[in-house]
C-alpha cells in the first residue's frame, strides 16, 4: 500500500495498486483508491474500486464509486455502481445510483445474492381509491398531443 | 471634425445639459465621466471612449461606427438602435445595457459583460464575442452570423429565433439557454455546453457537436441532419420528432432519452434502442406505434386479485392501486408504473422492462412467498420510486437500473443454477473486455 499524490489531482489519497493485495483492518482520512484487492475492513471517508480492483469485507465510507468488485458489508452515504456484487453482500446506503449501459448487451453492474437498504424505508401508504375497475379491463390514456 | 471640443463636453454634461444631434466624431473622451449625459443621434465615429464612464447614458441611435469603446462602462446605457459596427468593445461593461436593434457588424465585443443585456434583433454577426459573459442576455431574433462566441458565457440566454448559422461555439456554455426556432446551421460547437436548453425547432445541420454536452436539453423537432454528435453526452435530452439523417453519433454517451411528443418523459428510450431512435432506424414515435397495444390503469382504479397477462410489444402504464395481483409480460414489454401507482403484494413475471416511478411491495414478508419480481429483462427505480421485496433475476440476468432519490428494501437472486460471476465474466469476454482475466 502506498500513500501517493494522484498526478491528476491536488488531493493526496490512499493507493492500492494493481497486483496488491491486503488484507486486514484499513481506517484512513484521506480516500482510498483500490487497483488491487482487499479482504477485510475499511473506513474511509471515500472509496474508489478501479475496474481491475475488488473489495470484499466491512465497508463503513461517506462515497462509495466502484468498477470493480465488491463483496461483504457496505454502510455508505451515497453508492454509485458498475462492474460486480457478490454474492452474500448488504449495501445500506442514503442513496444509490446504477446507470443502464448504453453500449450493446454489456450489463453495467452484474448483482448476485444481495440486499439493498436504500434511502428511507418507503410508507406503505396507498393511492386514494376512488372507484373500482374490473379486473384486468383497461381504460384509454389520457389524450397526447401530436 | 467634432463640433465640440473634450471640455465642452464635460463641462455640458457636469450640467446636466443633452448634446444630442451632435457631430462628436473622432473626438478624444477617453476615461471622461460621462454618467448619464444623453448622446442621442450623435455623430461620434472613431471617437476615442476608453475607460469612459457612461453608466445610463443615452446613446440611442448614436453612430459609434469604429469607435473605441474598450474597458468603458455602459452598464444600463441606451444603446438602442445605435450603429456600432467594426467598434472596439473589448472588456466593456455592458451589463443591463440595452443594444435593441444595435449595429455590431464585426465589433470586437472580446471579454465583455453583457450579463442581463438587450440585444434583440441586434446585428452580430462577424462579432467577436470571445469569452464574453452574456449570462441572461436576451438575443431574440439577434443576426450572429459567423460570430465567434468561443467560450462565451450564455447561461440563461434568450435566442428564440436567432440566428449562429457559421459562428464558433466551441467551449461555449449555453446552459439553460433558450434557443427555440434558431438557425445553428454548420455551427463549429465542439464542446458546447447546453445542459437542460430549449433547442426545440432548432435547425443544426451540419452542426459540429462533438463532445457537447446536451443532457436534458429539448431537441424536440431540431433538425440535426449531417450533423456531428460524436462523443456528446445525451443523457435525458428530449428528442421526440427530431431529424438526423446523416448525422454521426459514435460515442455519444446517453443513460436514458425522452421520447414522448409532449417532453413529459413518459416515453422513456433506454440502452440499445437509443442509437436506433436518433439514426431514425425506430420510428419517433414509439408512443403512436405502440398505441393500438397500450394499457393505461388510471389514478384512483383500484385492482384487486386480478391476473393479468400482456403479450409482447405492449406497453402498460400504471397510477393505480393494485392489490394482490399478478401480472405476466411478455418479451420486451414495457411496464410503467406511474408516480401515482402503488402495486401492494404483486407479482410480476416475464423478460419484461419494469420502470418504477410509484411504489412496489411485494408479499408480507414470513409466508415464504415467491419473488415479487421473476424474470425482468430489466428493472428501473426512478428517483421517485420505491421497491421493497424481492427481485429474481431472469436467467442471462437482469438489467438494473437505480436513480439517486430512489428507495429500496431489495434482496437480489439470482435464477437457481446461474452463477453471476461466472456470468460476468462470459460478457465481459463477449464484450471483447479483459476483465476476468486481469482477475
């Protein structure tokens, strides 16, 4: 693990490169960065997996951006998602965003077995009956303008 | 030659007298304070008014032809109607001024505040607007013909009808701009910025977009033929009508278009049928042709134990309650459940594309019912939506899809004997990517 300046950046974060693998508790100020791989827990205030990175274990961060592949427990504010989740992951965040891909069939994010807890739970509140359609009769929609 | 000399003019204006009519040409005011003097019809071409304080002064079909206006402060002037061709307006604080009707006919107008000006039906073009800031300018029917607007500053700017048919645009930021109805014909606009602007009607033929930036902007009617959109960000653009024949869209990045006549986003176009609809291959009007296959379920309709099957092809929107239901899709059905819909112990079945923008809970969680959702082709949760249950995955997988906003208590499975990551790993192969391997 390194402590780099990003080249392209003025804010210093915490690298974890390609081909490195950790494994074991990580608590850091500065964002985290993983090329490589890492197996255990981590707080961050920001969390960056790179297309070739994976995380996998207990994940408390502020921002959660990952290409890679996540695994485990994540507790974050706010979570943007491609590449993949695994199976057995929690992702509890205030808010979640997963874009459809535009190019071909390539799915931008690949979910196993995992649990969402997103934003606050929904009410369970019901529209308004006004009155009753049979079932499975449908009525026209309302009027487009040409 | 002037008719009057620097002093008398100062001296007229200290006293608060007009000097309208006046032949004032070539003469020297540089750095004079001039706030509020009243220059009406005045013959001043080529006068020297750099650093001039002209702040409300009336200027009101002044002839300023080749006059040297750089660094004078204009703000709130009456330049209406006046002849300002080939003048020096570099740096100039023009900001409230009203330039209605000015001549500005290859005028260097470089750097210059124009924030909040009037220059409708002015003639602009030749201009050199580089880097000027015209944030909340008004434009309307304003001739910027082979301008060069690099960088210009046009947030909010009114352009109804104007025409920038040649000018340079590139870098330029017209952010919420409205350019309905204007001539954008073979524009260079490379890196335009038109986030959220009205460019409905808008002619861009030929136009170079490359790498603009046109989220949520309203295209609806634009003519984009031959045009150049290679790279640009389409991502929520309404593009209901628009004509693209010729018109190059490698690269462009788009999440989602609206297609719908009215800009509503009820006709949502999504991943691979985004190309098809701009290259003109789909039909604009998927809403008309899917029409005679439309279910609509309208708000304050309440279904209650009711099985319900559509076939391919049709396209169902939802505001209402559903209780206990369970709905099957055909291939490629598009299921929408409106910002009023509420679907409250469902099921629903099949490869179709599930867009939520209202509520979905599935079965009470403890009775070990089935999956609220089997199969989907794909499943989007607007900002405004909300899901709570459990999604099974079709077996080559579901799409997903989740706006910031959204809300979720979702557990995720996938088909019995579909391994993900090894599903993962075949597309990413199929998609000529080396993912798995660097794994």
């Amino acid at each position: 693990m390194n402590e780099l300046k990003n080249p392209g950046a003025t804010e210093k974060r915490t690298l974890v490169e390609e081909g490195t693998t950790f494994k074991g508790s990580l608590t850091s100020t500065c964002p985290i960065l993983v090329k490589g791989t890492i197996n255990g827990d981590l707080e961050a205030p920001s969390l960056t997996v790179a297309a070739t990175g994976s995380v996998s274990g207990k994940v408390k961060a502020g921002e959660l951006k990952s290409e890679g592949e996540l695994s485990g427990e994540f507790d974050v504010d706010k979570v943007v998602l491609s590449g993949s989740v695994k199976d057995n992951t929690v992702i509890r965040a205030k808010a979640l965003e997963v874009k459809l891909s535009v190019t071909g069939s390539k799915m931008q994010v690949v979910f196993g077995e995992v649990q969402l807890d997103i934003g606050d739970m929904p009410s369970r509140e019901k529209a308004e009956p006004v009155k009753t359609a049979e079932n499975g009769k449908s009525v026209p929609p309302p009027a487009e303008s040409a | 030659m002037a008719e009057l000399t620097p002093d008398a003019v100062v001296s007229k204006v200290k006293r608060g007298e007009k000097i309208d009519r006046a032949d004032l040409s070539g003469i020297i005011l540089s750095n004079a304070v001039l706030e509020g003097a009243s220059f009406r019809r005045c013959d001043m071409v080529g006068a020297n008014l750099e650093g001039a304080r002209l702040r409300n002064a009336n200027l009101k079909s002044a002839n300023l032809c080749e006059a040297f206006l750089s660094g004078a402060d204009l703000r709130d002037a009456n330049l209406d109607n006046a002849d300002l061709e080939g003048a020096n307006l570099q740096k100039t604080l023009l900001t409230g001024a009203n330039l209605s009707r000015a001549n500005l006919e290859g005028a260097n107008l470089q750097g210059a505040n124009l924030a909040g000006a009037r220059l409708s039906h002015a003639q602009l073009d030749l201009a050199n607007l580089g880097g000027a800031d015209c944030t909340g300018a008004v434009l309307t029917h304003a001739d910027l013909g082979e301008c060069y607007l690099g960088g210009v500053k046009m947030m909010k700017g009114e352009l109804t009808n104007a025409n920038l048919s040649d000018s340079n645009l590139e870098d330029a930021d017209f952010t919420e701009a409205v350019l309905a109805d204007a001539q954008l014909r073979s524009v260079k606009a490379r890196g335009l910025k038109l986030v959220g602007a009205i460019l409905t009607k808008v002619d861009l033929t030929k136009a170079n977009l490359s790498g603009a930036d046109l989220t949520n902007a309203d295209l609806r009617n634009a003519t984009l033929t031959d045009a150049k959109l290679e790279g640009a960000n389409l991502t929520g653009a309404k593009v209901f009508g628009i004509l693209a024949k010729g018109a190059v869209f490698t690269g462009i990045k788009a999440d989602w278009l609206d297609n719908s006549p009215n800009g509503d986003g009820s006709v949502r176009v999504v991943a691979n049928q985004i190309l098809a609809v701009l290259s003109g291959q789909v039909p604009a009007r998927p809403a008309d042709d899917r029409s005679a296959n439309r279910r609509y379920f309208g708000r304050g309709d309440v279904l209650r134990n009711a099985s319900l099957q559509f076939d391919e092809g049709a396209t169902v929107e939802i505001e209402s309650l559903f209780e206990q239901c369970t709905i099957a899709l055909g291939r490629g059905t598009e299921l929408i459940v409106g910002s009023d819909g509420v679907l409250h112990g469902c099921q629903i079945t099949g490869a179709g594309n599930i867009t939520i923008n209202g509520k979905f809970f599935d079965k009470p969680e403890g009775k070990k019912n089935p999956a609220g959702i089997v199969g989907a082709h794909q499943l989007v949760v607007t900002a405004s939506g909300a899901l709570v249950g459990a999604v099974q995955q079709a077996p080559e997988l579901t799409r997903f899809a989740f706006e910031p906003g959204c809300q979720l208590r979702m557990k995720i499975s996938t088909a019995s004997g579909v391994d993900a990551s090894t599903r993962s790993k075949n597309d990413s192969r199929n998609d000529g990517t080396n993912k798995s391997a660097k794994r």
